[in-house]
C-alpha cells in the first residue's frame, strides 16, 4: 500500500526540517519545498543522514505559482504543512510589505492550489503571537486574539482567518492551525537545529552563540517586569516535540478524525519559565558560565505567555515530553557542533 505523502513547504527551516524527520519515523512519505531564503541545504543533508532516506527536495518559492503548479502536478500529496513564512517580527515592523506579499501570497498559492487539485488536508504554523498580552494565564485555544503588534504576527492571524474562511466556503477542505509557543533546542543525533542567519533574535541561539563565544554577552532584556524575578515568562517548547505535534495533527486529518473541518491547537508545555529561570537552567545543565547582563526591556515584548496545551493533549493525543534540561543540553550540543568544539 502506498504510504500518505506529506508536502513540507519551509521543511530545509528550523522547524521544518524536525517535522520532516518526525513524520518519516512515522511512516510517512515526504517531499521537501524551499527557496532556503532562510534556511540551508545542509539541513536537508542532515534529515537525509538521520532519516538514511533520499527525502526528495525542490528548490522553490512558494510564491512562484507556475512552480508550485508543476510541484502540485507531479506529486500526489494527501496533506500539506506549510511553514514557508518569513518570521522575523523587527524585520517585519521595518519591511512590512515584503512580510505581506511573502507570507500571505505562498499560503494562498498553497491553499488554491490545494483547492484546484482536490488535496484536503493542510497544517498551518501559526503563533502564540495571536494572542498579544493575555489577560489571563494560561492561554487557551478561546483565548481572544489581540491585535497584532507587528506585521508579521499580522500575517498569522491573516492567515488562520483566510483558513477559516476557505474551509467554511469549501467542504472538502479540513484546516488545523498550531499555535506555537516558543521553540527551542535541536535533535537529539546534533545534526539539524536552528541556523540563525546574523545577529540572533531569539534568546537561546543568543545563548548559545555567547557560550560558545561569538557573542561577548547576553543583554538579558528587563528585570522590571511583574514577573517574580523581574523577567519575562514564556512556554519554551521542545523542538522535537513541536515536530511530533504536526505528526499527530496529520494523521488526525487523514484518518477523519476532525470534530471540525478548521481546528486550532496551542502547542506548548504548559509551563511559563523566566529569561534568568532560563539562563541558570542552561548554565546548570551544561556545567558553563554565561556572561549576561541587564539590559533596558525590548520594544514590543510582551510580559508573560504560556499556554494551556490541555486541547492538544486530549484531542491530538499529543503531549510536550522532553525535559526543558534535555531541551538546553540539545542546544548547546547543536551549538558546538556547529562552532566545531568537540
Ligand atoms: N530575550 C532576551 N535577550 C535576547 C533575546 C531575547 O532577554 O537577546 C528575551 C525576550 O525579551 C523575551 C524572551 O527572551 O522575553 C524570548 O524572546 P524570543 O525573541 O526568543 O521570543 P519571543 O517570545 O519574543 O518571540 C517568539 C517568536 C516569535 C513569535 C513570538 C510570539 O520568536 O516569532 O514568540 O510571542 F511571534
């Protein structure tokens, strides 16, 4: 019997390229689309390695719609995770148009050409951005949206919001949206992790580029929030386990399990660490010292998020596993292999 085919737009990116991993452990076939405008070939080699398959890969950008029609023409997907999205939410605040026309023209071309070649099943990667400042803790998938700080977490809610129209408008469309919180760490081999281009945004490449010495010192972005130590709360997920939570919403579609035709699930671990909680976990953890400091709050960052994953533990049957220790040690093996010191 053939295997279920999985189309993985953005699958050479950070999250990409573990779900692609996850969903061949898991029985099933996968093809790789990106233009690796912010990703590199080599993370395609290392899936290969850890998978020991020719995963088949084609170079393009989801917004060319002649090229996404030939890919749709010559493969037979039963589903589609689309992660192909800039995500760089500064970026987005200072080139706001390139953040619509890339994010919101791939997904549409996505999503049309599904429509146009009978596919029904699609993931999207959506954000715990979505919800902005919560007013309550934690959040859940009922949660209210809040309006977008940024084009870029514009572009999300756009996205799940075209989603829920064209499943409502289109009965043969089933839709899941993952809202992410945030992920971090590499997997487990150390061959694929994140490839931060530049100056990191996020805080652990920023760790472990200063442990490992490319950076000088962590600006540790406010201790004078009202948070009990001061610093900002978040729901670190496990990459590896983020992956797996796309393996669980596939299959859920495929196998006609939808309550609803468009779903939305928050993908987290249920639990909100501080930036100085996270600090000290990764100095511990990895036996290191790391140079940080306070510095002045980041424009447009929120106080505290973390999620309740409980919709996603009953439903998908998926739940957060790895410990956020094992999570950090992954990261900083990522790091080394990466600077060449082992
Ligand atoms: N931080 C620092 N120093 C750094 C980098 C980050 O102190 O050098 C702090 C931030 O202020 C924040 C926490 O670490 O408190 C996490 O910051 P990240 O940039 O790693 O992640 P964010 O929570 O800001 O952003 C993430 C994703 C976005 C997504 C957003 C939703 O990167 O794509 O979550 O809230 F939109």
């Amino acid at each position: 019997m053939k295997q279920p085919c999985v189309l993985v737009t953005g699958g050479a990116g950070y999250i990409g390229s573990h779900t692609t991993v996850e969903l061949v452990a898991a029985g099933f076939d996968v093809v790789i689309a990106d233009n690796l405008s912010n990703s590199e070939l080599s993370a395609v080699d290392g899936v290969r390695r850890i998978t020991g398959r020719e995963i088949p890969f084609v170079e393009l950008d989801c917004c060319d719609r002649a090229a996404m029609t030939r890919l749709f023409d010559q493969y037979d997907f039963d589903a589609v995770i689309h992660f192909a999205a800039s995500k760089a939410v500064g970026e987005s605040v200072r080139e706001p148009l390139r953040y619509y026309r890339n994010n919101l023209t791939s997904f549409m071309n996505v999503v049309e050409l599904m429509q146009a070649t009978g596919r029904p099943n699609i993931v999207f990667s959506s954000s715990c951005t979505v919800y902005g400042e919560p007013d309550e803790q934690p959040v859940t998938e009922r949660s209210p949206r809040k309006p977008a700080t940024s084009p870029y977490g514009n572009t999300k809610q756009m996205c799940e919001d075209i989603l829920l129209d064209t499943v409502a408008a289109d009965k043969s469309l089933r839709g899941i949206a993952l809202r992410y919180f945030n992920p971090i760490g590499a997997h487990p081999s150390g061959l694929i992790g994140e490839l931060p281009r530049g100056v990191p945004q996020n805080l652990v490449p920023y760790i472990t580029q200063t442990a490992a010495g490319i950076r000088e010192c962590l600006a540790v972005f406010g201790d004078d929030y009202p948070t009990p130590d001061g610093s900002c709360i978040r729901d670190y997920i496990d990459v590896v386990d983020l992956a797996r939570a796309h393996v669980a919403a596939i299959r859920r579609m495929i196998d006609g399990r939808c309550r609803e035709r468009y779903e939305v699930f928050n993908i987290g671990t249920g639990r909100g660490v501080s930036v100085l909680e996270l600090v000290r976990r990764f100095e511990l953890v990895n036996g290191l010292k790391l140079n940080y400091r306070i510095a002045g709050r980041r424009e447009g960052d929120i106080v505290a998020i973390w999620a309740d994953p409980t919709r996603a533990n009953e439903e998908l049957g998926w739940h957060a596993e790895r410990p956020l220790d094992e999570t950090l040690a992954s990261a900083w093996r990522w790091q080394r292999h990466l600077s060449g010191l082992d």
